[in-house]
C-alpha cells in the first residue's frame, strides 16, 4: 500500500521526542547543544530560552529528538556533571498557558 506524500511529515512528527534540558552553563549555544545530543542520535530542533530584554541564555531549553534516540539521550546525559553542573534531561511537558502577564483575569490587568 502506497501512502499519499502528504502523511510522510506528520508521521515523522509524531515520531518525536521534546526533552526539556536545565541546569546549562550560561555560555551553551544552539551549537554545542546540537552537537553533544547528536553523540546520541539525531537532533531534529534546539531551542534555548533568552532572556526577552537582554537577549541572555536562561540556563535551559528543549531538544527534540528520534524517540529512540532521545531515550538513550535522556539516559546517558541526565544528571552528567558539565563545567560543575548537573544537567538535567527530561520529558518535556507542556505548560497550559494563562493569557498574556498570567494574571488571573486573562491577561488584563485591573487596576
């Protein structure tokens, strides 16, 4: 059986992994990131979270990874000390978000 083009890319998306990585060195780029998960399989997509005003890394961020590789990822790098930092390597869940400032009256602010 022959599957139309157009399943190809939402099978492979379903295929995927976002691990939440914490706990890393501030001077980390997208760069070093990719390549110290790539030891252990294929890295589809970094994202390290900046500071909005200053543009400074925060320290964490998520990697989306081949399910069987994020696995061996998650195994081999959660809790490995780096620049003495214990990285910190998980499922990422997702957040329910709350409006815009997160204020409890859907963003607005009263004042």
């Amino acid at each position: 059986m022959h599957l139309p083009p157009h399943s190809a890319p939402f099978h492979e998306y379903s295929a995927l992994t976002k691990l939440f990585v914490g706990n890393l060195p501030f001077t980390e780029t997208d760069k070093t990131v990719r390549a110290l998960f790539s030891e252990h399989g294929t890295v589809e997509k970094v994202t390290l979270i900046t500071d909005r005003e200053t543009g400074r890394p925060l320290g964490f961020g998520s990697v989306e990874m081949l399910n069987d590789d994020a696995s061996r990822a998650t195994q081999a790098l959660n809790g490995a000390d780096f620049d003495g930092r214990s990285r910190k390597v998980n499922d990422a869940q997702d957040r329910e978000r709350t409006g815009g400032s997160g204020s409890r009256h859907g963003g607005s602010r009263r004042y």
